[in-house]
C-alpha cells in the first residue's frame, strides 16, 4: 500500500500540529477511555513519577492485545502522539479519527522514513510520542524480536525513552478475539532511558542504537514480567529474563536498523 493510497487528513501526512478541536476530542475520548478501565478492568498505574512533567519523551509499551494504545492513553493527560498501522487509514473515516486521536501512519515491517521523520518532528516540538518496538501485537511472556525506532528517535534526538510494561491486557482481549473480558489491567512505568550519545540533528552511530535498543529491551522484560505479577498473571518462572540486557534478543541486520535521515 503506498502512502498515496491512504486517507490521512491534510496537513496532518507528518505529524502537524493538532487543531484546538482535535486536542478538544482527543481529551473527551480518553476521559472515557479512562472511565471504562477504571470501571471494566480495575486498572492500576505504578511509576507515574517516572513520567518527566513537561517536554519530549518516547513511550514504548510491550505490545500483547489491541487494548495497548487505549491503556497507554492513561499513563498522562497530556496529548500523546502515536505511530500507527497504516491500515487504519484505509478509509476517510478512520483516517480522519485516527488522525484527530494523535496518529501519523506507518509502514510496519520496514524502515519508513517518513514517519521516522513525521516522529523527529514531533518530539522537536516537546510532544510525547508512543512507539510500540515490537511493531505489532505479540504473544506470550517473552519479549522477542523488536525494531529499533524508539532508539533511533531517541538518539537522534537526545529525546529519553519511557518503557512501559503492560500487564492483563493479552487476558482480557487476546489476538484475533473480539470479546473484551473484565480483567485486572496493570500499567508499570519505567525509569527513563537517556540517551548515551546525541548527534545534534547529525548521523546516529549504529552501535549507540543497538545500546539504547538493548537498554530498553532489558527494562521492558523486567517491566512486563512486574506488570504481569500485579495484574494476577505471573509470566512462568521458567521464562523470566535472568542478569544482563544480553539475554534479551535484539533484532539485528540492516532491515531492521532505521536509516539515518539526511
């Protein structure tokens, strides 16, 4: 699908500032989003300190249901901005709400420069911005394959990532089901992950993604598996990560390192 094909609202194609009346929708929608989980799944938020009160940052939840970027939407009252599929812009629609809730497309499965450059933009503007590193919903207790786009928006902007762990939303709606079970929902927020090495707009040192990668690997395990626990559903023992940010398997090759921008 190319970009011309999808509906994406005018002047909203690179993360454009929103309208007084998108920022006016986007607050009664999470509001009720904020009632329905407060209400239906009992939610818990641990580590709300750990958000910084003002400017940028990166949130990277685990990602197990698509309930995620609705519970996300909790963590803050201010406006988030979100990378989404791109099939949510299949339609008028759909683009339209999807745009008005904060959202830019993107490709998934592949560098897309665009809505790399669409994210730069936003956190320059001292928006937070929710990427998802694993790309789309997984399973189980195991984070394993994940991009590096987080870490690259964060080096290349000097931006600190958020990790988020996410516990019972896989419970209370699973992969591919359209039920929606009232179980507890937990959301743990991590110590934020700075950056070791800014370029100041210039090229990103591979080996500085790879570290901020591995660092948020590492944190979003531990996160998930303390997520998980307090919402009632432990992760098996037999799967827990163990010491190091090494254990934790990062995507590796070409294909999975976004490019440097020019």
């Amino acid at each position: 699908m190319t970009r011309e094909e999808l509906h994406v609202p005018a002047g909203h194609e690179k993360g454009e500032v929103m309208s007084w009346s998108q920022n006016l929708l986007y607050s009664v929608v999470r509001g009720a989003i904020h009632v329905y989980l407060l209400a239906w799944h009992r939610l818990d938020i641990v580590g709300l300190e750990n958000l910084p009160e003002d400017g940028a940052y990166i949130v990277s939840p685990i990602h197990r249901s698509n309930l995620d970027s609705l519970v996300i939407s909790a963590i803050t009252r201010r406006r988030m901005r979100y990378m989404g599929k791109e099939s949510l812009w299949t339609t008028r629609p759909t683009g339209w709400f999807f745009s008005a809730m904060g959202g830019f497309p993107v490709q998934r499965g592949s560098a897309d420069r665009e809505a790399l450059r669409a994210a730069l933009t936003v956190v320059s503007r001292g928006e937070p911005l929710v990427m998802f590193p694993e790309g789309t919903r997984q399973s189980g207790p195991v984070l394993t394959d994940y991009f590096d786009g987080p870490a690259y928006v964060s080096c290349r902007s000097g931006v600190p990532i958020i990790p988020v762990g996410l516990g019972g939303t896989e419970t209370a709606m699973t992969k591919g089901s359209k039920m929606i079970r009232p179980v507890r929902i937990t959301i743990v927020v991590g110590e934020a992950l700075h950056p070791a090495a800014t370029t100041d707009g210039g090229r990103v040192p591979r080996r500085a993604i790879k570290e901020q990668s591995a660092r948020l690997g590492a944190a979003l395990q531990e996160l998930f598996d303390e997520a998980q626990l307090r919402a009632g559903r432990p992760n098996p023992t037999r799967w827990l990560i163990k010491d190091t940010p090494d254990s934790v398997p990062v995507a590796d090759g070409t294909d999975r390192v976004e490019p440097t921008l020019p």
